[in-house]
C-alpha cells in the first residue's frame, strides 16, 4: 500500500484559490484552480505531488450537488479541511473482508460517479473505493483506492501541471495530529493492525511510505505532509491549505 491522495473541503472561493496559486508557485508547486473534475453542485482543484495529490473541494451548490453525501452534510455544518487520506491498495476484497472482521464499519467498495453536461449523464471513474468511519471526535476519515489495471500509468498524461519538473517528487509521509489520541487508539488499531509504538507516535509502514498518527497539541485534527525533493533550493519551504501544512 502507499499514500495516494488528501481529500481537502474549502469554503467556496475562487480568490482563495487564486491567493493559493500565488503563494505556492514561486515555491514549486504549480497549480491550475481550474482544473480537475467537477459537475454543476462541486468543483475540485488538484495540487499534483509527482504519484501524489491534494483534493481541493469546493461545494458551488451547499445542498444541490452530488458530491459524497454525508461529507457535503460535514461542510454543511460549517466542517473545513482535510476529510481523508486516502491509501492506494490492490486487494480491495480482502482488504474489506479484513476491517469488518476487526469491526471497522467500512462503507463501500463503491466507484466514483458525477453527473455531466448539465446532468443529463453521468461519469464513472476507473476506481474503486471505500472509506473507514472518521476518527471519533473529527471529520477525518481513511480511504482505500483501488484503481482498474493500467489507469495508474494512463494517469501520468493527467497529472499536469506537476511539481516534479520542479524537483518535487512526491509526499513520503504523513503525520496526522489526533486529539485524544490514547482513547482512539483501539480504533485506529482495527484498521491497521501492523501500527507500532515509535517514541511520541503511531507509526503505519506504507512500503516507500510512512503514515503516523501522534497527539495533537490543540483540539482541532492536524496533517503534516512531508514532500522529498532533489531541489536544495526548495528544502524548508512550506504552505498550508486549512489544517493541512505541506513541508518541504
């Protein structure tokens, strides 16, 4: 398994896009708001980290859209940030027979659909998913992907524009910051079982990836994301999207 991408909800504001743009760009990260899927009720822009990405969502129509129901219900409510990790596996059967013998509630596998051309059709993706419940006491949630044979590789021509020609290759590792980790910690252990003590946090080996979880200083959910790249000039620098801070 590896990190794949960060599902991230935003108040819908294509100034604050645009202030995005310009604060990430001169640092490498080039990014076209426009981008990215979409129907008449959501918009998403993507942020391309070499094989990884960010999900910015923005719900254009609060209540008419067909964006993930009970996550539309969270912004709804006022909820900003980042919902889901999402996790890249190719044993999707398995991997959902597993968690509901550990007693994770998944939802899902379930492909991704979105209407088109004013609703009159609708789209389905090459990809199947399944997302855990969220870390009680937040919005957060993990996601499982699984893509169809070959779509990883036909994906390359979509992930424009990239940081990588910048130097940027990717996100290696993500450090989530839990409120009341302790009493989540049997959670978070039903979904991954191989999780281990390391010091002051949780560590999930993800092969080339890293996924940690240790205790969140304040009462608000916090993700540290740690991109890898060959570019000197580029180590150090460092944006945040909501409670999401990239780190290069």
């Amino acid at each position: 398994m590896r990190l794949d991408h960060f599902v991230i909800h935003t108040s819908n504001s294509e100034q604050l896009l645009q202030d995005l743009k310009g604060t990430i760009e001169p640092m490498g990260f080039p990014f076209e708001p426009k981008w990215g899927k979409g129907s008449k009720g959501f918009k998403v822009s993507n942020i391309w980290v070499g094989q990884e990405y960010f999900e910015i969502v923005r719900l254009l129509d609060p209540v008419n859209n067909d964006w993930v129901p009970r996550w539309a219900n969270e912004f709804n409510q006022g909820a900003r940030g980042i919902f889901c990790l999402f996790i890249e596996t190719q044993k999707m059967d398995t991997l959902k027979q597993a968690l509901q013998g550990r007693g994770v509630n998944a939802l899902g596998p379930e492909r991704t659909r979105f209407k088109i051309l004013l609703g009159l059709f609708s789209k389905k993706m090459p990809w199947r998913y399944l997302t855990t419940p969220p870390i009680p006491g937040t919005s957060f949630e993990i996601g499982f992907i699984e893509y169809d044979p070959g779509v990883r590789e036909k994906f390359k021509d979509y992930m424009v524009p990239n940081s990588e020609r910048n130097g940027i290759l990717g996100i290696e590792s993500a450090d989530v910051m839990v409120p009341h980790l302790e009493s989540n910690l049997t959670f978070l252990k039903n979904i991954f079982p191989d999780i281990n003590r390391q010091q002051n946090k949780w560590v999930v080996p993800l092969g080339k990836h890293l996924l940690s979880f240790r205790e969140a200083t304040s009462e608000r959910l916090h993700v540290r994301l740690y991109a890898t790249t060959t570019n000197a000039e580029r180590k150090g620098r460092r944006f945040q999207v909501e409670n999401v801070e990239v780190i290069v």
